[in-house]
C-alpha cells in the first residue's frame, strides 16, 4: 500500500530538478510506534488491541494526523496515511509535516464507557510521542469529537495542565473550532464552485456519494443546498439509488437511525451493491469512505465526468489511469479533503492565541486557502499538461524539498 502511494512521489519528482537527499528522506516513515492496548471490559474481562502512531515526517513542523478505529487498520494503511497527509499539509502549505493513528478494533461493538477507556487508554500509551509541537492527532474514521474530547482530558490529567492544542476536532465547550465539524466536505465544496465552470458542472448536476459518515454527510447538505442532484449514496450497510434525486433530510434521518438503506422502497428508492454504485449515471462521483473503493476492475464503469476524493486514497494508480485515459478529471485527496486538516490548523491556532474566531471567519479563511492552493494546483497542470494529482505533489513536493534544504545538510531529523 505504501509501495503504491510512493509511485506518486516518484511521478512528482520527475517534474521537480530534485536532490537526491530529499527522495532519501521522504520514501520512508521517520517512526512508528506499535502498542497493545489493554482495557477492562464492562463484563470485567479485559481485552487487548493493537494501535500504531506514525510521525511520517516533520520537516515542514509538528505531524498531524487523525486517529482510525477500524478493525481492518494495519500498520501499513496508517504509514500510507501519514505519507498522505505529509503531502496534504505541504499542499496546504500548513507548518505541519504529517502523522497518523490508528486502534484495529470495531467500535460498534463496544459500549460507550468501553470506547472511553479505549480512548483513554491510547493517549496514556502515546502520551510521549504526541503534543502540541510534536504531533497532533484528529478524528478520522469511526473517531468523533467527543473521542477528541476525552483524549484531549487524559492528556491534560497527564501532563497536569490544560492542553488544548494537543489535539483538534475537539467539541466546542473544550476549545474547539466551530466549522471543524463539516470542513472536509466544506473545503471540497469550495473547490468544487471554484472550479465548477472548468470543469463542465452545471445548476442541477446529478451527484453520486459512496459513504455516509461525516465527509459524505456533509458533502450531501452542502451540495444540494447549491442545486446539486444526489442521485445515490451509500454506507457500509448498502447502496441506494433515485434517478429522480434523494431527499437530504430524509437521508439524514435515515442514517441517523442506522442506515441509509432503510429508505429503499419508498419514494422510487431502489438498493444497488457497492460496485453497481460506482457505475450510476452522474456528474460527479464522490467516495467518502475508505481507500481502494475505485479499483481496476470497476473504473471503466464510472460514468461522471469529476471525481472528488474526499476519502483518502479511494482510487488506486491502475484505476487512476483508466480514468485519465477516460477524460475523467479527479479532485485529488491531497486537496479535496484539505478542508479538515486546514481547520484543524485553524483550531489549534485559537487554542494557542485564546481566541476564538467567529464561524464567518473560518468559513472566509477556508475558503480563500482552498482557492488559493486550488488555482495554484489548476495552472500547474494545465502548465505541465499533467492530472491535478500530478500537479498536487509536484506542488507540495516543491515545498517540501524547499525545506528538507533550508534545514542543511547535515542533519538528520528535526526533533
Ligand atoms: P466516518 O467514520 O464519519 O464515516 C465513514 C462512512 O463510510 C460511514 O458512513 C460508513 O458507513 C461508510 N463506509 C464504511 N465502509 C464502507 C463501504 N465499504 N462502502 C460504503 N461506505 C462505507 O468517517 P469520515 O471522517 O467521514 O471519513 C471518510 C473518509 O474521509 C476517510 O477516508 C477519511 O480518512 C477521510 N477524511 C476524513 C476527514 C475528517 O475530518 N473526518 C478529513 C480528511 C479525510
């Protein structure tokens, strides 16, 4: 998996006159570490789990990176995770490098005071590696801000003192940042209204959104309140279909029940399996869930015209080229889903000032970085005749290699 992402970089540098230093540093994780977590169950067993912390690389700052509760997270998907978010940082031009958590359990199968001690637990075992100048974790899949919220406490019971700024996607009432909530579907919105005209997005474009968590949620509300159409989504459960388009409130309330499947037979509400969604009729293909969900073998089926990577890595380098060679324009991850990271930067900014922004401000600031770093990535592409993924890393590549340089020769890391 790693293998695959670092073909992006290889791909990057050979559009960027590179020292050979800077490949050296950046073509491995600079550390990972592997606990076992061990907490009580609420029956009085007691149950281990094994969680990583990557720090991929911190030349450009502190790594910052979300924590997955998965049961299929494996060392490789969090360093693949945190290669990416090394690149998204730098596409952002954020004072981050990137890093990544992850706990390989089911959350659905605790109860919440299990998740708690879970939680809590993760923070006592990587207490040494994260902090507010060192690493600086997030909420990623199956991980919310009220997880944030108890780790952000055991951390300040830890360390005796309150420590906002060692972790973002906090609630509001613990220093959070309002607009943290839906920023990764919010940056890859902007970009989209930015970009709309170049690339062929009309008043009423039909939308196709695979997962419905917190980027596909919010993706869904952000585009149909601009006109879009959701004619599709779907959740680990199942896939549901309207050609007619979907109501979004009454997507909301489904998930919020369970699912959003349960809507299937009402309304023209058909149910589709999860390749069959890749492969509706639209304009624009979102994949909100996880990596890989755009392969070889269903790319020749995608029938939008844009794909918006609000997942991280959700479409392989093989299907990458079959959708090139298709015409189909991809938003790449590293830009698409900028938003959150971008806020977080903006969360952990307010808890180092004391003071907190208006939601205007951070919807105008977010606003203006996504334009800023999308316009950029637009013209280099169009400069160099390459993907907007192509563009995306030489971009972040270029400043990456500017400060592996400016750090001098003779070191070796950073902190
Ligand atoms: P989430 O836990 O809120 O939601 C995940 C959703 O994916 C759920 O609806 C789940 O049912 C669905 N899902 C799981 N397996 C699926 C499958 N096989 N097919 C269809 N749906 C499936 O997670 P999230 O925070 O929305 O993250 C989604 C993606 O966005 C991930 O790749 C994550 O790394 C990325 N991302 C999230 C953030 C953030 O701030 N939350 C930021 C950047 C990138």
């Amino acid at each position: 998996m790693l293998d695959q992402a670092l073909t992006r970089l290889d791909e990057a540098a050979r559009h960027l006159n590179l020292d050979a230093d800077v490949l050296e540093k950046l073509k491995y994780p600079r550390e990972t570490t592997k606990v076992r977590l061990m907490i009580r169950m609420d029956d009085g067993s007691r149950k281990s789990f094994m969680a990583w912390r990557c720090r991929y690389d911190d030349t450009r700052g502190p790594t910052k990176g979300g924590i997955r509760f998965h049961p299929d997270s494996t060392i490789e998907e969090v360093e693949t995770l945190a290669f990416w978010m090394t690149f998204k940082c730098a596409v952002m031009n954020l004072p981050y490098g990137g890093g990544k958590g992850a706990v390989q359990v089911d959350p659905h199968t605790l109860s919440k005071a299990e998740m708690e001690r879970l939680s809590r637990a993760y923070v006592q075992a990587f207490s040494k590696i994260i902090g507010p100048d060192r690493d600086i974790p997030a909420p990623d899949v199956y991980t919310n801000s009220m997880i944030m919220g108890w780790m952000a406490d055991e951390y300040a019971s830890i360390v005796g003192e309150a420590t906002p700024a060692v972790i973002t996607g906090k609630p509001i009432a613990l220093g959070g940042s309002l607009g943290r909530e839906d920023a990764t579907a919010r940056g890859g919105f902007y970009l989209v209204q930015r970009l709309a005209k170049e690339l062929g997005l009309e008043a009423g474009a039909r939308v196709v959104i695979q997962g419905f968590g917190n980027a596909g949620q919010h993706i869904a509300r952000l585009l149909a309140s601009d006109g879009y159409k959701i004619v599709a989504v779907s959740d680990s459960k199942g896939a549901i279909h309207s050609p007619t388009g979907l109501d979004i409130e009454k997507l909301l309330a489904a998930k919020k029940q369970g699912s959003v499947t349960s809507l299937a037979g009402s309304d023209g509400i058909s149910t589709l399996s999860a390749d069959d969604l890749i492969s509706v009729d639209c304009d624009l293909l979102v994949p909100a869930a996880l990596e890989d969900m755009i392969h070889k073998d269903n790319a020749a089926g995608v029938k939008a015209s844009v794909v918006l990577e609000l997942a991280n890595g959700p479409v392989t380098p093989e299907a990458d080229e079959i959708l090139a060679s298709r015409n189909i324009v991809v938003l790449p991850d590293i830009l698409a889903n900028a938003g959150g990271v971008t806020v977080s930067y903006f969360e952990w900014v307010q808890n180092r000032q004391g003071y907190y922004w208006p939601v205007e401000d951070v919807h105008a600031r977010l606003k203006s970085m996504m334009e800023r770093e999308g316009d950029a990535i637009w013209a280099l592409a169009q400069e160099k005749g390459i993907s907007l993924r192509s563009a995306a890393y030489v971009h972040a590549l270029s400043r990456l290699a500017g400060a592996i340089e400016a750090h001098g020769t003779q070191q070796f890391f950073t902190t």
